[in-house]
C-alpha cells in the first residue's frame, strides 16, 4: 500500500493506493468516529463491491443509498436521495458518508455531506481509474444543472481516500481510457516527465498492467495533493487541473451529458485548448500533434464533435473561471506548463472554435 498526504491547511487526509483495501477495516476504522455509516454507491457498483466493503464494517449501523448509474445523473434530484437517506436513518452530525463509486457518486455524496446538517464526514472510496486520479482527491463536491457542469457544490474535503486497485479488474474499457485522460493532463500542465513515461507505457496501461496503474495513479494524486494544497479553492493554480475542462464540459453540455464520457471530453478539449495555445504562438504544432497522438494511442477520441462555434462558445460562458463576462482559459506554455489567462485575442479563440466545432 502506498500512502500519500493531502494538506490544505485546515484539513490534512491520507490517500491510500493498493491492492485489497475495500475490505481493509483497520484503514477505515482511523478515520470513522460515529457509528452511523451511510454507503452511497449507484447500482452497477452495489453489485460489484457493496458486499465486500460491507463485510469490512463491523458492528456499525450502515445504510445503503443505492443511486441511479449516469452522468445524466448528477443532480440536484439525485443528491436530495441521498439526504431521503439520511434523514429517513435519524443519521446525526457524527454519522459519515462512504463514497463508493466513480467521480459522479464521489461528487453527489461529498455534496450531501458538505451540506447535511451543515456538513457531516465522508470517506472516498474510488472505484473508477478517474476518480482515483482525480476526482476522490481535493474536496470538489457537486452536481450538474441543465445549463452546466458543476455548477452547483462545495469545496469540502474528504476524511481520507482509500482507492483499491483491485476494483480496475472490472473497469469498462471505454472507462479506463477516459481515466487515463485526466493523467495525461498532469503530464500536459505539470510534469512532462509523466508525459514521456505514458507516450512509453500506454500499452502496459491499457493491459491493466497492475504496476503501471499503480505508478500513474501514485503519481496524479501526488500531483493534485501538491495543486490542490497551495490553492485549494481555486484562486489562481489550481485552475491549471481545469486544462481542457472548458471546452470538454462545453462539449458534454451541448450533448446533454450522454454523449461522451467526461474524460473523453476533457481530452478533446485538451486538444483544442492546445490548438489555441498553437494559435496564439505558446507552442509549437509539434506539442499540439504529441497531445493529440497520446490520446490517439489511450484510445480517446480525437475528432470533435461539430457542436457549432456559437454553441460551444454560449456553453464556455457558463464556466466557473469565467470573471466579470471573461472567458479564463488554460493554455499551454509548454509541455509541463501551463497558463491560466483572460487576455488572449478573442480572435485565435474564435479561429480554433470554427475550426473544432463548425
Ligand atoms: P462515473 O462515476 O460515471 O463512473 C463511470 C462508470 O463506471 C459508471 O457506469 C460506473 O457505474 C462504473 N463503474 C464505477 N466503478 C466501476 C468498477 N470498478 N467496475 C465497473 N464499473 C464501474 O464516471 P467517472 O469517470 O468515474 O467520473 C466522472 C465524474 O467525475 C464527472 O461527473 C466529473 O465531473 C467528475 N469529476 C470530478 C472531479 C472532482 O475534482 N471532484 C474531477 C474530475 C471529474
Ligand atoms: N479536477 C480539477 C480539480 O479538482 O481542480
């Protein structure tokens, strides 16, 4: 088992990362003070693992909120389940919620826990490669509204995040690719080093070779904990983990969240956020062509969807890093480095619009 630290100051949580950790009761026990336990998990997952991490609860009173599986969703409807759950169990402020799913249940149950009786503790307990990644680590909590992503949550961190490997056996294919997007984007904004190793490993990754999995995943989290604790609520760096966000959520708002995983997305939109740096003169095509020929290589999509220029545009507006009507995007300098910036040539911006999405 690796161990790694996240420390934002007022909260300081570890991320366990190995093999056999779901049914690990002491890792659990550190970090659980009430006896009330609330599982949040959706039906695909229930099947899979409820069972196993049930086993490893002991005497506590644990309910289960079993969810609808889907990014579709991901809302306000679906979280309030959560707080029926709580509610209907007479759970209190010592009661914790366990997270156990991908970054959409993660995201709705740390949600509930920000918000039930002004915040209540919660365990993540993530099941796909991008929530062990990314989205277990760094306390974004939230849901979709219909006019965006995310737009509605809470920064709140989690207890502790303990990702058991040995749930990728079960992974989709299609899943595992759109994880491994979000770890290319750590190469892309942060560590070039990390960029060369997956160029080089990709075919062990998509084998599901356990020692590279474990690499990539010890690595991204590595890479977060380090973001996430200098700005944790997103003032200026953190932004940067946004890279090829606001185009992807464009992308997966305009399709009404059905069409593309989010991490297929948001590998798109690293595309075309690589295309404007290009545009602009911040990186040579050659960085652009290597980005876009690694998520050729993990398997991702590497056509855009012709969503129209106006639309993705309207949709872009709704982002979060959108201050006083302007679009801050995240744009590469070079591999490894990344620039979060509103003054760009509204130009460039709208050249690479028209040439990805009309
Ligand atoms: P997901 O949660 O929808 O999971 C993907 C699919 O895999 C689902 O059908 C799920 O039921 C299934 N699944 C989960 N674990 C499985 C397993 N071990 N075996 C078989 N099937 C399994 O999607 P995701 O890609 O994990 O997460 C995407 C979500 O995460 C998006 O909503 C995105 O906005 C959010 N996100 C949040 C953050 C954050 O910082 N909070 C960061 C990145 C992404
Ligand atoms: N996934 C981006 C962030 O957590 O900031």
């Amino acid at each position: 088992m690796q161990t790694l630290q996240v420390d934002v100051g007022h909260s300081r949580y570890p991320i366990s990362i190995g093999s056999g950790l779901l049914a690990h009761r002491e890792l659990l026990d550190t970090h659980i003070r009430g006896r009330d336990l609330l599982v949040v998990t959706n039906t695909t997952v229930a099947r899979l693992y409820l069972a196993k991490l049930a086993g490893g609860l002991g005497a506590r009173r644990v309910a289960e909120c079993i969810l609808p599986d889907g990014e579709q969703h991901k809302t306000l409807q679906t979280a309030g389940r959560v707080f029926d759950a709580l509610v209907a169990k007479k759970m209190n402020r010592d009661a914790t919620v366990l997270a156990l799913g991908g970054g959409v249940v993660g995201d709705i149950a740390g949600f509930a826990a920000a918000s039930y009786q002004r915040g209540i503790g919660y365990v993540q307990l993530p099941t796909t490669l991008l929530a062990q990644v990314d989205s277990s680590v760094g306390g974004k909590t939230g849901v979709n509204h219909p006019g965006g992503k995310n737009l509605i949550g809470a920064f709140y961190q989690p207890l502790c995040v303990i990702a058991d490997t040995d749930t990728l056996a079960t992974l989709p294919d299609r899943e595992l690719r759109a994880g491994l997007a979000e770890v290319i984007k750590y190469g892309c904004v942060w560590d070039p080093l990390l960029f060369d190793w997956l160029d080089r490993n990709m075919a062990k990754l998509l084998q599901r070779d356990v020692e590279a999995l474990t690499y990539a995943i010890a690595r991204s989290c590595e890479i977060k904990a380090t973001v996430v604790a200098r700005d944790e609520r997103e003032h200026n760096l953190r932004a940067i983990l946004n890279f090829g966000h606001t185009f992807g959520h464009a992308m997966e708002a305009a399709t009404d969240f059905r069409t593309y995983l989010h991490g297929e997305a948001v590998g798109l939109g690293m595309l075309v956020a690589a295309a404007l740096s290009q545009r602009l003169g911040l990186i040579d095509a050659a960085i652009k062509d290597r980005i876009r020929d690694i998520l050729g290589k993990a398997g991702l999509p590497t056509e855009a969807p012709r969503i129209g220029a106006a639309k993705a545009l309207e949709f872009m507006q709704m982002d979060k890093k959108v201050q006083a009507g302007t679009i801050r995007l995240v744009l590469l300098e070079k591999l490894g480095r990344a620039i979060v910036t509103a003054s760009y040539a509204q130009a460039a911006l709208h050249a690479t619009l028209e040439e990805y999405f009309a």
